[in-house]
C-alpha cells in the first residue's frame, strides 16, 4: 500500500521564503506609512495655506488702517495749519521712520552670520580625530 503522504519538507516553509515574505510585509508597511504621511502633509499643508491667506488679508486690511490714520493724522494737523502743511509733515515722519527702520535693519543685517563658524570648526575637529 502506498500512502499518500507528503514529506515535511514540502509543507514547511524554507527561510528563504520566510524572509521574502517579511521583507514584502514590512515594504507594504512602509508604503503605507509613506502614504498616510503624505495624506498628513498634503492636509495640513492646505489648512497652511488658509491660514496664510488669512493673514495676509489682515495685514492687507490693517495696511489700509494705517494710511486711514495717517490721513486723520494730516487732517487733525491741517486744523492748525494749512492742509498741504498737515499732509507734509505726516510724510515727513513717514520718512523719518522708514529712515530710522532702514537704519536699524542694515546695522542688524551686517551683524549677522550666516556661515555656520561652530558646525564647521566641530566638522574640521571630526575630521581631525578620523585621520589622527
């Protein structure tokens, strides 16, 4: 009588399998978890960009407010002088404060440093400890 067996090694699985099959598994994860993260991005990406817009609107509106207010600036002035005198003295200041900003972003500007000295004496130090 022949029985109709079938040997174990036909009904395990090799290593070789096994690992080809792990290495499958955990590349579908990590696809998945790529592109949960770009779903991620691409909505809080939107939700920026919203958010951006909005503020720009503010700014846009409070820009208006301003020139509003330097023209009531130039009117409360023209009460006591002339209207060409109140608007002349607003643009004045206007200028002396866009003078004095300008001023105070060019002396912030040349302080500044923007080559990453620390990063690169700590890389040099790196290198240094490799070859020594």
């Amino acid at each position: 009588m022949s029985e109709n067996r079938t040997p174990v090694a036909e009904s395990q699985r090799t290593i070789g399998q096994l690992v080809a099959d792990a290495t499958h598994d955990v590349q579908g994860l990590v696809k998945s978890e790529i592109a949960l993260a770009k779903a991620e991005v691409q909505q809080g990406a939107k939700v920026l960009g919203k958010g951006a817009g909005l503020l720009a609107g503010a700014g846009f509106v409070a820009l208006l407010g301003l020139i509003f207010l330097f023209h009531t600036l130039a009117q409360v002035i023209a009460i006591w002088l002339p209207a060409w005198a109140g608007y002349a003295i607003t643009t004045g200041l206007l200028f002396l404060a866009a003078a004095v900003l300008g001023l105070i972003g060019r002396n912030a500007l040349s302080k500044a440093r923007p080559k990453p000295e620390r990063a690169i004496a700590e890389a040099e130090k790196t290198i240094a400890a490799l070859k020594g």
